[in-house]
C-alpha cells in the first residue's frame, strides 16, 4: 500500500523530500545566526540553496550552504549592518513618539512603522540579490530598491508571508516548534518562487551569476 508513497517519483515523496530540505535549511540558517553578526551571511546562504531548490539544482545543501556563507560573508555582513542601524534608529524614533506625545508629532507613530515595512521590502530582495548576482554593494541595493517597488504586486505578498510566523509565534505558544524547524526556510521558499521569474530574466543579462558558479563548484 505504501510502496507507491516511497517511490522516489510520487508527489508525497517529493512533498516530503522538500520539507525535509527545507527543515535542514532553516536550522543551518538558525545555526548560523546565533552570533548576531552573522545573520547577513546566513540569509545570503539561505537565499542561494532556497533558489537553487526551487529550479531543482539544491545538489549537497550543506556544502552549498556553507560555500555561500564564506563568499557572501564581507558584503552580507554589511548589509546587515545598514538594515540593523537602520531599524535601530526606527525603533528609538518610535519609542520617542510613543513616550513623549507632547513633544513629537503624532504622525510619527504611523510614518516610522510605514517606514519599516518599506525597509523590510527592501531588504526582502537585497540578499536573493547579493547570494545569486556579482554586483557591487551600490547596485545590490539600488536593484532591490527598483525591484521592490515595480513588482510591487509580488512584493507585496511576500511581506504578508513574513509576517504570518511572528502572529503564530505571538498568538500561540505551541507553534514554536513548528517555526523552529520551518519558521525562516518555509516564507524565504515562497518569496523565492514569487521573484525567480523576474531573477531568471536578469539573469539572461548577467553572465556568469553565481548559480554557474556553483555548479561549477558541484562538478568538481
């Protein structure tokens, strides 16, 4: 009865094949994480297996992880940095407006959150950009701020999806684990397919990109 679910050609096989994947990318990128610092890289790491997965070109996740982590380390670094100040400020700003109505600006309790949520649409396409194109950190961020907006209506979705593991970890408890195996690799994944199209288009324009890189890397 069984047999036909273990053929490594039936749906629920390969359903559960990318979960697993996706189970194993999350904790690298959890793993990776830890030293705050790092988080840059991890999410360039992640971005690159995610696109390869989803054109089916993943080869060893692991090695390809963490190949992504060592060449995308400088410039992810900061990235993060960039977004981490930025979001920093933000919040202090916030805090300001909040504690001292008097003072600043009602306005500021909405134009501060606004601003936020177009950082985050920012930075969704920042990394994908640095793990799967050569460019500078200049051209990176310009191509992320152009793509943010003028695919806006993939974009759009693609925040909502990152919100959905903060209102379940925020409303219920018992997802935590749920989010620890999924909560990073499984919203990274559905952004990816949103934008790959776009990516492959790019990549018509822009030889050789890091994915020939690392097949180069697989075969040898």
């Amino acid at each position: 009865m069984f047999e036909k679910y273990l053929n490594p050609d039936s749906r629920i096989y390969r359903f559960l094949s990318r979960i697993w994947d996706l189970i194993i990318v999350n904790l690298l990128t959890l793993l990776t994480c830890l030293p705050i610092f790092t988080i840059g890289a991890s999410l360039c790491a992640m971005h690159y297996v995610l696109i390869r997965m989803h054109r089916n070109e993943e080869g060893k996740i692991s090695r390809n992880f963490f190949d992504a982590f060592r060449s995308n380390f400088r410039k992810g670094t900061l990235y993060w940095f960039l977004f981490g100040l930025s979001y920093l400020f933000l919040w202090g700003d916030y805090r300001l407006a909040v504690s001292y109505p008097d003072i600043f600006p009602s306005v500021l309790r909405f134009v501060v959150p606004a601003i936020a949520i177009f950082l985050f649409m920012i930075m969704e396409y920042v990394f994908p950009l640095q793990a799967r194109f050569e460019n500078t950190a200049s051209e990176t961020l310009r191509n992320a701020f152009i793509l943010s907006f003028s695919k806006i209506l993939r974009t759009v979705p693609m925040t909502v999806i990152w919100i959905v593991p903060g209102v379940l970890l925020r409303y219920s408890l018992i997802s935590f684990p749920l989010l620890l195996l999924l909560g990073i690799s499984l919203p990274a994944y559905v952004g990816t397919m949103l934008y790959d199209s776009t990516f492959r288009q790019l990549e018509e324009n822009q030889e050789p990109s890091r994915d020939t890189e690392g097949r180069k890397a697989d075969d040898s």
